[in-house]
C-alpha cells in the first residue's frame, strides 16, 4: 500500500466493542480557533444545548443490549421542543431549529478518541464547520456559535474527525436537525403523529448483537463498508402503525457506503417535496427515489383509501452492484458483505390504524425560493475528475491533506462556479458511484451527461432543488453551480461514503 494511513486507519477501526480502550491520536492538534473554544463575547444565543458524545448501551436486536456511541442532548436555553429524543433508538437526539436562531452549542466529547461534530448542509462559519482539524480530545469542550441561516429542510450532524468518520458514524454518532421556516409553516405540511422521521442505516452484527465493522479489512474499504440489514432510527425493520391519512416521510441515508433505490409495496402515491436543501418549488410525482449516504428526501405519501390494517413496506429494489460498487479487481478479491450494494432489502413497515386524518392537499407550488435561480453562464468552470488512482480513490487527483489547498481550490467569497465532477472509468475496473458532498453551501445540479444507460439508479435520481449531495454514477460527468459562502475560510468537499472519506477522497478548499 502507498499509503501508510491506511494501515493506520485499519488497525485503529478493528475496534470491536465500542467501550475500546484506544488511546489519544498522537497528531499534533493545532489550537486553532482559540476564541471559538471560549464563548465568543457578545454573542447572546436563542438556543444553547449541550451535545455529548459518549459510549453506552442500546437494545437493537433483542437479546443482548449492543454496545456502541452515541450523542445525548442537554438543553440549556431555548423552546422546550428544541431538543426530541428517539425513543429506543441510539441516534442522537432530533435538533429542531428555526431560521435566524442564534445558536451555541457546547460539544463534549467523552470518547476514547478525537472528534468534533458537523452539521451537514448547514451553512455556517469555519470555526462551526467541524473541519478534522478542529477536533478534541476526550474530556474536552468544543463550542459552536452560529446562526441558523438555512431554509427549512432536513439537515443531519455527524462527527468529522480526520479517518475516523466512518467509524464514529458507524459505531451510532448521528442525527437528524431540522430547520423549519415561515415558508414552509405557511404549507401546514402533517406533523405530529403524521409526520415521519426515517435515517436509514446499514449495520452488521455478531452473534452476540456486538456491531461488526471491517472484518473484511482493505476491500471493504475500497468498497465502502456495508451492513448486512437495514436500521431505521436505529430499529431492524421497524413497523409503525399511522392514521390513513396522509403523512410527510423525511428519509436520510446516514449509511456509511449503502445506495437505496427506494419504493412503496403498494400503489401509494408519493409527492416528492424536498431533497437536500429544502423545499423544491413543485411537488414531484416519482415512484422510486435514489438515495445516496448523505442525500435526504422530503415527501407526501397518500394512505387516506387504505382500509385499515392494511401494510405498506418501503423497500430499496435490486439494482446491479456495479452500478454502484467498485466491481473488477475488488469485486474477484472476495471479501465483501453477503448483502451486497443492489441486493434487494425491506426498509420498514407503515400499518394502517382504522383513524383517519384530517383532510389535506398536496400544494401545487411549495416555495418561491427558486425565482431568484438560474444558470450562470459566466460561472468559472472547474474540471473535478474522480478517480482511483495508485490504491486510492482521489479528487481532482489529489487526496486529503490536514491543511493544503491546491489553487483551483481557492474561491472567492460569494462567488459563483461550475465543478464538474467527472466520474472515470478505471483500467483495472475500479469504478463506483461517488456522492459527492460540498461544505458550507447548497448548489444545484445543472446537468448530467454519460454513464451507462443500463444504471437502473439513474432513474431514481432527482437532481431538482437545492442539494449538499449529488450522486455521480460510473462514467458520468454532473455540474454544479455553487455560490460559495461569503465567510472566508477553510472548508471540505468529499465523498459521503464515509470510506472513501476517510481513505482521503476528500479534499479542502479556500474561501478568500
Ligand atoms: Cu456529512 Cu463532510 O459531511
Ligand atoms: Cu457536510
Ligand atoms: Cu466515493
């Protein structure tokens, strides 16, 4: 192997039990960001919670409760219905936020080992941005001040330590935030016992309920590392009894590698509402719905015409594991999960009590935040291709480094640009589906181009709206138009599978 890291990332992640005993990374930790560590003065917040991140233990599977990380929530200030623990789930508690909220929140961290928490698809400055350099030892205290600038949407946090984010996420560090905005109370979407909240994840289990990761070792790395069932919240195919009535679903895949291609079992109508970042600007009737880890989904299923009693499974249908999975050279190497990526799998259950629901319509137009778009012809283009390269999976040809930023990385604040990620096809074979993820702004898609017609994945693809996300199939080229932020500063772009991330298909770059 080229890459010495990689020896170091796998010894580190045949972590079993989450309760290791692994000791201080011995990278040195550059105090930057000192004044964030202290409250910054002036700031007078709307919201301050306390988030831990700390080992513990959950019943997931009946029997033995399983051992494993997880964020607890602690609110300090704000409206009582801030903070929504997930009943018998390990996930981290739901964080309900509104639009132009001061936020603080005081991260601690009682692991074994770094870490530091990003708000996915939040727009926030680089000292909240929970870049791996900012991360904290065990025992410490890092507090985030921002301001909720975003749209209504469903947004997620996760740990971004440098090599050791798929594993944190893996081992239960995790939830969902969601913003809600006068746009969005405007629709009077269900909510309540209507309204749904779904973070799908994929994990394995010994016969002791202890979670497994990378028994495989280097292949699943270079695949991804994929569970052999489906968790929703935190449960194995959960079923929920709901009114036939109709319900908002809010699905996140807070898996580390998997891709779903996902359906209702029955002939249910399903209005696709929001993706990434928030309300589209019409609902959109679509049946099956990619869903790539990091990507989320907002939609409006009809189950008034159910009798009662009556089951609806939402399932990720089969689609070719090359479609999505490194395949070639991995793929003879052996070593990969019986439940492959495209290996049809339930997802969970809704049953029909015999109450109804209150009467509602699906609105014809949900928001007027997509007027001000358009594309920009005069948008400075950048070729990102997204390759494997010596043992490595790469951006832009280069892999992850603590602080370097190559000069095309560098972008002026507020400005607006075209990357085009490139998705090549490798000699050896080494090809898959790559959700690219970029910090700190929502861009749109403006086009996608090759790839192979036979990808049943692509039809599920909804590129409309405003994305944190996008999935670029093998052989595809995706531009995106991004307004980079205003706050200078350093900031991530990366593939969301978590390892790929880790392995360095990720890379910074600079707002000046
Ligand atoms: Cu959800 Cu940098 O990631
Ligand atoms: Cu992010
Ligand atoms: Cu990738």
């Amino acid at each position: 192997m080229h890459r010495r890291d990689l020896l170091r990332l796998l010894g580190l992640s045949a972590l079993a039990g989450a309760t290791g005993c692994h000791g201080q990374s011995t990278r040195p930790r550059p105090e930057a960001f000192s004044p964030q560590i202290a409250p910054g003065i002036g700031f007078v917040p709307d919201v301050e919670l306390v988030l831990t991140a700390a080992p513990g233990e959950v019943g997931v599977l009946p029997g033995e409760p399983t051992r494993l990380w997880h964020f607890t929530g602690r609110l300090l200030k704000g409206p009582a219905d801030t903070l929504q623990a997930l009943p018998g789930s390990y996930l981290g508690p739901v964080i309900r936020l509104r639009r132009g909220q001061q936020v603080r929140v005081r991260f601690v961290n009682q692991l074994a080992e770094d870490s530091i928490v990003h708000w996915h698809g939040l727009d926030v400055p680089e000292s909240a941005d929970g870049h791996p350099r900012l991360a904290i030892g065990h025992g410490h205290e890092y507090v985030y001040e921002f301001e909720v600038t975003n749209r209504a949407g469903t947004y997620w946090y996760h740990p971004h330590p440098h090599m050791r984010t798929g594993a944190q996420v893996y081992q239960g560090l995790a939830g969902l935030l969601l913003v809600q905005d006068a746009e969005e109370d405007a629709l009077a979407l269900p909510s309540g016992g209507t309204e749904l909240l779904c973070v799908l994840q994929d994990r394995r289990f010994d016969a002791r309920n202890q979670l497994v990761f990378h028994g495989g070792g280097m292949m699943e790395m270079m695949n991804g590392f994929l569970g052999d069932r489906v968790l929703v919240n935190g449960l194995p195919q959960p079923t929920t009894e709901v009114d036939a009535a109709w319900h908002r679903v809010r699905l996140v895949n807070a898996s580390n590698a998997r891709i779903y291609k996902l359906a209702w079992s029955r002939d249910v109508q399903m209005a696709l509402i929001g993706g990434d970042g928030g309300l589209l600007e019409k609902p959109l009737h679509q049946q099956v719905l990619t869903l790539a880890p990091g990507q989320r989904a907002d939609l409006l299923l009809d189950l008034t015409s159910l009798a009662a009693a009556t089951e609806v499974h939402l399932e990720s249908q089969a689609f070719a594991e090359a479609d999505a999975s490194a395949g070639g050279m991995m793929g003879m190497m052996g070593a990969r999960s019986n439940v492959p990526n495209g290996a049809p799998l339930r997802v969970m259950t809704l049953r029909t009590r015999a109450r109804k629901g209150p009467a509602f319509r699906v609105p014809e137009r949900l928001s007027s935040f997509d007027a001000a778009w358009s594309p920009n012809a005069d948008a400075t283009i950048r070729r990102v291709p997204l390759t494997f390269q010596r043992m490595e999976w790469s951006l832009g040809g280069r892999t992850f480094d603590m602080d370097d930023v190559a000069p095309e990385e560098t972008v002026a604040a507020g400005s607006t640009y075209l990357w085009e990620f490139v998705n090549l096809a490798n000699p050896m074979g080494m090809e898959a589906a790559h959700p690219i993820h970029i910090h700190g702004r929502q861009f749109r898609v403006v086009d996608r181009t090759g790839g192979r017609t036979t990808n049943t994945l692509r039809a599920g693809i909804v590129d409309g709206g405003w994305r944190d996300t996008v999935l670029v199939l093998p052989g595809e080229t995706v531009r995106v138009q991004v307004t980079f932020t205003r706050r200078r500063g350093l900031y991530l772009y990366h593939c969301h599978i978590l390892e790929h991330e880790d392995m360095g298909m990720m890379r910074n770059f600079r707002v000046t």
